[in-house]
C-alpha cells in the first residue's frame, strides 16, 4: 500500500520530524547561550585580575 502525503501516518511523521529538527535548533541555540556565558564570565574575571593587578602595582 503506498502512502500519500496526505495519510494521517504521513502528517504523524511530518511532525515528529518538524518537531525533532526544532529541538536540534533549540539545543543549538542552548549551547550557544552557554559558551556567551561563559565568554562574558572569563572576561569580567580577567577585568578583575587586572584590576587587582593594576591596583598591586601602584602600591610597590
């Protein structure tokens, strides 16, 4: 029996697929989130090392 794009088991793996490839995509977008995070994180850690740093020399 061929299935037309119509059948109701065509629309069911239609929209598993739809559903499949959006949570591949919000993962993506999760982990990008993430590694932003963490970027800005580093950065405000190294902001502070050298300000702790510049803060070190002026006192010797």
């Amino acid at each position: 029996m061929s299935m037309s794009p119509t059948t109701p088991l065509h629309l069911h793996h239609e929209l598993v697929h739809d559903r499949i490839r959006t949570l591949h995509r919000e993962a993506e977008e999760e982990r990008l989130v993430s590694r932003i995070r963490s970027v800005r994180k580093a950065r405000r850690q190294v902001e502070r090392a050298s300000q702790r740093l510049s803060s070190a020399l002026w006192r010797v």
